[in-house]
C-alpha cells in the first residue's frame, strides 16, 4: 500500500526545493499553487501569506484569476467574490445571503 506523503514531508520538499532555487539571481520565490520557481517579481505575487504564479493564483470554485480583485480566503483557499457570495448560507425566507452573523 502507497503512503501519500505528510504535509511535514510536502513542506520539507517545498523547502528543499526553493533553497536550491535561490541562486537564480530574479528568484520571487515558489508558487503555492504549482510548487514550481517564481522568477522574475512581476510573475509573482504574495498573497494569504503565500507566493503565487500570476496566473495560478485563482478562484478555487471557478478558476477566474484574482491580481487585483477583491477575494476572500476561506479555509486557506482564495475564492472570488461571486463564488464567496454564493457559498454563504441563504436565508429560508429571502433567499438573500446570510453576510451578518
């Protein structure tokens, strides 16, 4: 049977990874997203705390890209302002978003 590996070992690799990246003199840093090297600060960004590719930092429900929109970090995911919206829980007499608790 195939272990899957540990976050500690996903992290470990991560880390390992981008120390032997960093000699890359336009090294941003690793894509939360891809794992792959970010190079050159105009193809990255740091969002959640994290480092994305542009284009990989995105909706988890739709996919739209998010550089430069409004978003919203559940359970560590970014979600777009629509799908956020939508994931709330609906009024049973209005059927409006419940966005005050």
């Amino acid at each position: 049977m195939r272990k899957e590996p540990s976050d500690v070992d996903q992290l470990t690799k991560l880390l390992m990874k981008s120390m032997n990246s960093s000699n890359e003199p336009n090294f941003f840093g690793m894509c939360a997203r891809c794992n792959d090297e970010i190079v050159g600060e105009e193809n990255g960004l740091v969002a959640m705390d994290r480092m994305y590719h542009v284009p990989c930092f995105t909706c988890t429900m739709c996919g739209c890209r998010l550089r430069g929109m409004h978003f919203y970090s559940m359970e560590n995911k970014p979600y777009c302002e629509p799908c956020y919206v939508n994931s709330l829980e609906k009024c049973v007499v209005c059927a409006r978003p419940i966005t005050d608790r």
